[in-house]
C-alpha cells in the first residue's frame, strides 16, 4: 500500500523542513506500506525544493502562483491509495497516518477524513480567534451549507478514487478561493466526508497575526461559493442528496467505488 502526502509550499523553507521532520517521525504504521511526500514548490524564491528533496520528497513544480493549482498538482502526481494534504506549517503528531489508515481500513464507504488544528506562534488571543471564530465558525457554518463536514485543507486524507472522480472539475486557476472548500462542494451525494475532532495537527497562527490576513482569509469565503451558485445551494444538495439516497436502494455499490 502506498500512502502519499501532498504539502503545497512557496518559500516555506524553515517551516517545511519542520512539517517534513515531523512526518518522517511517524510511527506505528504498517510494514509493507510506502509513505510518499508530495512537495509542489508554487514558485519559491527560498530553498523550499532543497529542503524538500534533503528530506527525500518528491519535488513537483508548479510555477503559476496560488493554492488551489498547487495541491490539485500535487494530488495528481500521488501515487498513493491514499492521499493525504498538510500544508507546509503543519506539524502533525506522531499517529497521525497511523490513525487515518486504521480509520479507513475499519470504513470501506469512507470518502475522505478530515481533522482541525491546534495553533502555534502568535498571541494566545490570535489562537482563540483562529479556533474558535474561523475553524469552529467554518466548521458549523459550512456542514450546515454542504451537509457534511467541511474538509480542512491543512489536515485530510482522501482515497485517491475521489480526486479521480473530481479533479477535472475543482476550480484549479483562481487564487482567491478556499481550496478545501471549493473540494468539499465537488464532494458527490454517495462520497462519505467524517470529521474526526480527535485527528489534529498543529498549524502556524501566521494568517491570523493582523487584522488584514483574517480579513483576507474570511473575503475569500464568498468567491468560492459564488462558483457553485446555485447549482451547489444547501436545497439542490439536499435533493441531490436525496435523489441519490432513493436511487441508491437495492442498487448495490457506489459510482466509483472499490468494492
């Protein structure tokens, strides 16, 4: 089994090298299984992509600025059943892939798994804010709006057949979107999402440090809902949801899906 962990990074360097050490700490995983690192250097003027392959990941290229076309590169060059997305400031714990992979293994109709954060760096102030106001709104506002969990892209794993299914529509070329929740509005009415509270990585309070880089966070909200409006409105995914629900019994397996 191969498991790959796509980091989108543009002059993280010193941040990078954290987040990677930390992987390369992980423990009690499997003994046949492979864990891929997936760094797409977006254009950095650092040693991002040094730090990268010294730590023995696969450094892919994407010079075109912004987020949402580096991790959707990413996910298309992972080899992995699994896939899972940090970012460069994350530092994820020792179980963290040990956990995802147990989950999966116990969840045969799991789509994807998504976690939260615990932040780092900055004023405790500036930590609550960012929990509480912009993780914790995100988190009830959006699985009200989506009717699922939204995914969290500095902590997830998807199965690959899900990016498969998606990655020829996700809006890959605006940079000022949410990247994550543009995923979780492509996310199909037989996909499963599961939040797990318990699945947390540390990640940096830098978005958050002024008045400017939460408001830039929050503005990015908007664009990307307008990108599925109305297609994708709370009621049309309901029905959606429900059409699939009604279609699905004494229908067998899902679109897509491994049996």
């Amino acid at each position: 089994m191969i498991v790959s962990v796509v980091i989108p990074a543009r002059d993280d360097a010193p941040m990078l090298a954290r987040c990677l050490d930390a992987l390369g700490r992980q423990t009690g995983l499997p003994d046949d299984l492979e864990v891929e690192i997936v760094v797409v250097d977006n254009g950095s003027t650092d040693a991002t992509a040094a730090v990268a392959r010294e730590a023995g990941a696969r450094v892919i290229e994407e010079p075109i600025a912004g987020i949402p076309r580096a991790a959707s590169a990413g996910y298309d060059a992972a080899r992995g059943e699994l896939i899972a997305r940090v970012d460069a400031d994350s530092i994820c714990p020792p179980d963290w892939l040990a956990r995802a992979i147990a989950i999966f293994a116990h969840d045969d109709e799991l789509s994807v798994l998504t976690g939260t954060g615990e932040f780092y760096g900055a004023s405790e102030l500036v930590h609550r804010i960012g929990k509480a106001w912009y993780l914790g709104g995100m988190y009830w506002s959006m699985t009200g709006y989506l009717g699922h969990p939204p995914i969290f892209g500095s902590n997830f794993v998807m199965r690959s057949e899900v990016w498969r299914q998606l990655r020829a529509e996700v809006h890959r070329s605006q940079r000022t979107i949410h990247d994550d929740l543009d995923l979780s509005l492509h996310i199909k009415p037989w996909m499963t999402v599961r939040y797990d509270p318990d699945f947390v990585v540390q990640i940096s309070a830098r978005p958050f440090a002024t008045f400017s880089g939460f408001r830039r966070r929050l503005s990015w909200v908007l664009p990307t809902l307008r990108n599925h409006w109305p297609d994708d409105s709370p009621w049309n995914r309901r029905a959606a949801r429900r059409r699939w629900e009604e279609h699905e019994t004494g229908e067998g397996s899902r679109p897509g899906h491994a049996a």
